[in-house]
C-alpha cells in the first residue's frame, strides 16, 4: 500500500512512518494527519476514474484511502457513504439563496455521518488483525461502529455516557456491541476507552484520537467535490460549507479531503468552511472568535448530544478548517436549533439536533449578512432525526385525537377553520 506514508503530527510537524505510533504524537499529544503518497495516486488515477466509479459508497474512493479493500461486500460495511444531496427551493427562498444544497447523512446505514469513520476504522482494524474495537460515544460512533463491526463479525466494545438518548442505545444493543454505560460524561467515558485499550490491546477508534477517523470523515468532502461542486456557477463565489461541531473531527476531516484534493492537482477553488457549535457547548467556536488555537474545555450543556463536549479532541484541527479556507464559527442557541428540525422537516429531510444546527448556523449567517443571496451553500445534517425522537417532538405541536367517526373529523376540520377565519 505505498500511497500511505505514514503520518504528520499537526501540532509540531514531526513524521512518523506507518509503525512508530498509532494514535497521537507522543511528543506532544497532537492529533497525527495521514499523509498519503500525492505523486504516486496522481500516476495511478485521473479524477475521470474516480467519478466514472460504479461503487455507491465511500468505498468509490478507495485510491485515496491509506486502507486497502475491506471486504465484506453486500454488506454495511460497503454501504456507508455516497449519500444523497438535495436541493430544497422552498428553503432556499425562505433564505434568499440562488444555491443551496442539503447533503442527508441520515441515509447512511446507522443514520449518521459517523458511519464513514467506522467503515475505515473497521477496515484498518482488520489489517492490524485486532481481535476487539472500541470507542467512547455519545450514540451515533458507537452505533456506526456496532453497525461496521456487526457487518464483518468484528467485536466491539461501547462506552456511553448513560444519558445517550435511548434511541442510539437501543442501536447499540440491536448491533450487538458489547455496551457499558458510564455514569459520567462523554469526556469522561473517552478517558476510560483510552485507558481500557492500552490494558487491554483493544483497538481504539475514539473520534479525534485515531488518525484513521479522519481519513473515514473527509469522504464525505469527495462526494461533495463529485455531487456539489460540477453544479456551483464558474466565476462565482467558492462553495461554502456549513458543519455542526463537537469534539471538531467533522469539520477537520472535511476540510483534510478537500486539502487532499488540492494537493492533487483536482480541486480548483477551495470551499470557505464554516463551523456551527451549541451556544452550551462552543469550545471551538470561542477559540476561532478569539483568534487563537488554545482551546479551553467549557462544562457542556445543550440537547444536540451528538455535539456536546467539554474537550473538543480535534479543537486546534477544527479551528483551522474555518481559519484557513476564509471561513467562520456561528453560535446558535438550543432554541434556534429546535426551531430549525422543522424547517428541514418540510422540506423532506428528517435532522436530529445536531444537524439541524448546521442549517441553524446558516439562518443566523444570512441573518447577519455573513452569507449572501449570491453565495451557493452546502449544509451537511450529520444523522436522522430518528436518532433523537424526544428532540424532535419538542419541535412541533403534538397531533390531535379525535373520535373514530366522520362526525368528529367534521366538527375538528370545522374548528381548524374557524380558527383560521380573521376575527370581525
């Protein structure tokens, strides 16, 4: 596999080939980016070949990945990714926007983008013939993970804080992971998964700790450059990217994909990426506001779960996703992102609290002037609304019930329009 080099420490820059280390720099702890042979791919492929593909997952994209085939075909396993984008003209003119694109990665095989990470992970896990994979998870990686494992018989071990929503816990268990919930918060079960795989050889897929998560999550920036970008008027503003933030390796492996391709020569115009963090969970997005990449842990509090950290581990990485393609971070409240499910919602696409935060970070960039009618926009809702049901009817007013006869249905239909009528 000569396209993988092996890594680059983000903090310092220090390089390591492929077996020295597996997680962080031991230097200084810093988040490692794959680094991948650029003149070797650019021999072997032509952009023309990738998108001429008939695979219908991330797996199209296998000349770009630093894993080889993992099996597993007919599978989840090679399901994940290649997920559909939309282009809602009801919301678009709700916002003013002549371009505006919903990518859903509520369709992938869990329900959430973290699908892409642990299809790589598994791949990678089982290169290295590692008998166990674990995670920390607030509910959407570890349920990708039981997913990707189930798939292929790989064990997995799953810790969650015990307030993940039922929902992604009952994915969890219908997966067959092997669950244990924590009594504490997701920085704390993180701390516990990192601790239990060095005792016990476990292999570790913790979001912004294995360099192989990235390298899952900035697939989702390929499709983006193959379903988006061939549509964004020539001439025009660059593509802007808004992303819903958490620990930040969304956002970081987005902006690594598109950086890979740039660096091979197939991308002409970089996309302005833009983060958008809870207002109880806005580590990240304080730092960028600052100005500099100290990141300070915050006592997290907001319903978006998927999103709420108090140590984002990929903090420096997300800060320079924004800072370094000329976009920004927006900080919405709870509120604006309840608001914002239903918004989707009508227009076909069913967002749990975290992705809708990225199309309420949108709102709010419109609102104040950030984004304009001229600017074409891409907003990525990272799971299902599915994944979060008890957030979702918090966004809408419960249905009525009335009695099973016609007469009932007449005299609900005849108050909805008198309330409807305008008062005399």
């Amino acid at each position: 596999m000569n396209r993988f080099l092996g890594y680059r420490c983000s903090l310092c820059g220090q390089e390591y080939l492929p077996g020295q280390v597996e997680y962080c720099c031991p230097q200084d702890g810093g988040n490692l980016d794959v680094v991948l042979d650029y003149d070797a791919i650019r021999r072997e492929w032509a952009p023309g070949q990738i998108t001429a593909s008939a695979e219908p997952s991330l797996w199209r994209y296998l000349p770009l990945l630093p894993v080889g085939d993992p099996g597993g075909s007919g599978t989840p396993l090679r399901a994940a990714g290649w997920t559909p984008v939309f282009q809602p003209p009801e919301l678009a003119a709700e916002l003013g926007l002549r371009h505006l694109w919903v990518k859903d990665e509520g369709r992938n095989p869990s329900a959430s983008f973290k699908d892409r990470a642990s299809a790589v992970v598994v791949a990678r896990a089982r290169e290295l013939r590692r008998e166990t994979v674990v995670t920390a998870s607030t509910g959407n990686a570890g349920a990708a993970l039981a997913c990707m494992g189930a798939a292929v018989g790989q064990p997995v071990v799953i810790f969650a804080p015990k307030t993940a929503p039922p929902a992604k816990v009952a994915q969890l268990l219908v997966f067959g992971a092997n669950v244990i919930l924590v009594d504490g918060s997701y920085d704390q079960a993180f701390d516990l998964t990192v601790e239990a795989a060095g005792r016990y050889g476990w292999y570790c897929r913790n979001t912004g700790y294995n360099p192989f998560s990235l390298e899952g999550k900035k697939t989702g920036a390929y499709e983006i450059w193959e379903q988006v970008l061939p549509l964004v008027p020539a001439g025009g503003p660059p593509l802007c990217v808004f992303i819903s933030v958490g620990d930040g390796n969304i956002i970081s492996g987005i902006h690594k994909g598109f950086k890979d391709l740039q660096a091979l020569g197939w991308l002409e115009q970089m996309p302005r990426i833009f983060g958008v963090q809870a207002e109880g969970s806005a580590a990240v997005a304080q730092t960028f506001l600052r100005g500099d990449e100290n990141v300070q842990p915050v006592q997290a509090r907001t319903l978006a779960d998927s999103i709420s950290v108090d140590l984002p581990r990929d903090g420096v990485r997300a800060v320079r996703a924004a800072r370094e393609t000329g976009g920004s971070y927006i900080i919405v409240s709870d509120e604006e992102i309840i608001q914002a499910i239903p918004r989707l919602g009508r227009a076909g696409i069913f967002a749990e609290p975290a992705g809708a935060a990225a199309f309420a970070g949108l709102v709010k960039a419109v609102q104040s002037g950030m984004i304009g009618e001229n600017d074409p926009v891409v907003v990525i809702n990272t799971g299902s609304g599915l994944k979060d049901i008890r957030a979702a009817m918090q966004s809408v007013q419960p249905a009525p019930v009335i009695a099973p006869a016609i007469e009932a249905l007449s005299d609900f239909l005849e108050s909805k329009t008198a309330g409807r009528a305008e008062p005399s």
